[in-house]
C-alpha cells in the first residue's frame, strides 16, 4: 500500500530539526543497529544526550482482520547519530549498536546536507517511499511549496513525477511525489525534463553498502573471520 510519510504523530517524532552543521570533530555519522532496535537505539542515545536522527515513514498493512497504520524505519537498520568520533565508545556501547559506518578504522560522517534533505522529506507531509539508490539521472531542485531549494534526481513511477533524495555513503534513497510545474533542472538549461526521466528498476535483494564496518578494537582478520 502507499507509504505516508510520518509528519510527527509517533513518539519518537521529532518535530524541530536537528542541527546538521558540523563542528570540527563532531559530525553525523551513520549507526548500523540491531534488526528492530532502530526505536530502542534512538531513544538510548537521546536520553545520553546526543544528537540523533531516525527517519521514519508510514505504512498501512493489512492483517487478517485489519488494515493498521503503522510507523518503519525508512532506512531499517540504520540511526544516524551526531557525536565526535574521538570520543565514539559511549556511542558503540549502546546496546543495539553493531557498527559505525566507516572504512577500516575510521569512522565516515555522513554529508550533512543530505540528511538535512531526508529529515525535509520526511516531514514535509507528502507522500514518500523508501526507494532504490540512484546514481544517475536528471538532478532538479524544486522551486515552491514546502520542498521549496530541495534537489534530487528525478524520476518517472506510474505516471507520477517523484524526487528522490539519497544517502550516498548507506546507498538508501528516499522518494517523494512532486508537482512537475515546481521543478528545474540544476544546470539551468532550459529543456523537457521528460525526455531525461528515468524510470528504477526493481532492486532485487538489498545488497549492504560497499563501505567497511568500523567497530571497536575490531582488526581485519576478526571482520574476514565474521564474515566466512
């Protein structure tokens, strides 16, 4: 059924944005969680003090006797959190944290415009989907209404028009339905952006993302070990 995105009914909602800027060392970062930890995870780091940001959406599913509208995680699997990496082990020791998203040893943060586009996306009262990481395509940037600046790469569904917003480190995108008329290509050049819509193929099987893990006292060996 249609995913709708999550505009501050759930508890863990948050209806102000997080700070996005960067501050030297502290910057955003992604967590790999726990399968169904994302809300206990969230909620921990909040109640330490941090900074966290778990981008949600809404679903209705059908039961047996039901359809019951319920709230996922855009991105299962995943809470982005904003802390100095210098100082990650309160982090890591959170119960449900599996990893920091990263390459060897080093921690990777996450662009913070892009998850300032999310968290817009998310609450923007629209309807968004999870959708299939795109690394090319027409970027438009909307002009008017409530995604008013935002840019993402377009794309044609069902006849309908969306903007896909992604998180390139996670390779996880979201898109939202957009109004033709409110759109512009990036670059300018004044030309039909239908001809250059691009329509997603089916995924298949979600494949993790070509980044390494970042773990605590975790050396090569001990990742290729887990790994076999």
């Amino acid at each position: 059924m249609r995913a709708i995105c999550n505009i501050g009914d759930g508890v863990l909602s948050q209806r102000v944005a997080p700070d996005f800027s960067s501050d030297g060392e502290i910057q955003w970062f992604a967590l790999h969680v726990r399968s169904n930890f994302e809300w206990m995870v969230s909620t921990i780091l909040r109640n330490k003090g941090y900074e966290e940001f778990l981008p949600t959406y809404r679903d209705r599913r059908r039961y047996s006797d039901r359809v019951k509208e319920e709230d996922f995680p855009l991105f299962p699997g995943y809470v982005f959190c904003r802390f100095d990496q210098r100082n990650r082990m309160p982090v890591l020791s959170t119960g449900g944290v599996v990893r920091i998203v990263g390459i060897d040893s080093t921690p990777l943060p996450i662009a913070a415009d892009e998850l300032a586009a999310v968290w817009r996306v998310t609450h923007s009262g629209v309807i968004a989907d999870p959708w299939p990481h795109l690394e090319a395509g027409e970027e438009v940037m909307i002009e008017g209404g409530a995604l008013s600046g935002l840019r993402g790469i377009l794309v044609e569904c069902k006849g309908s028009r969306r903007l896909v917003v992604s998180v390139r480190l996670l390779q996880r995108s979201v898109a939202v339905e957009i109004n033709k008329e409110n759109v512009r290509p990036v670059d300018g050049v004044q030309r039909l952006i239908a001809r250059s819509l691009i329509t997603p193929r089916n995924p298949g099987p979600r494949k993790p993302p070509v980044s390494a893990w970042v773990r605590s006292g975790e050396s090569s060996k001990d990742r290729i070990a887990g790994n076999s």
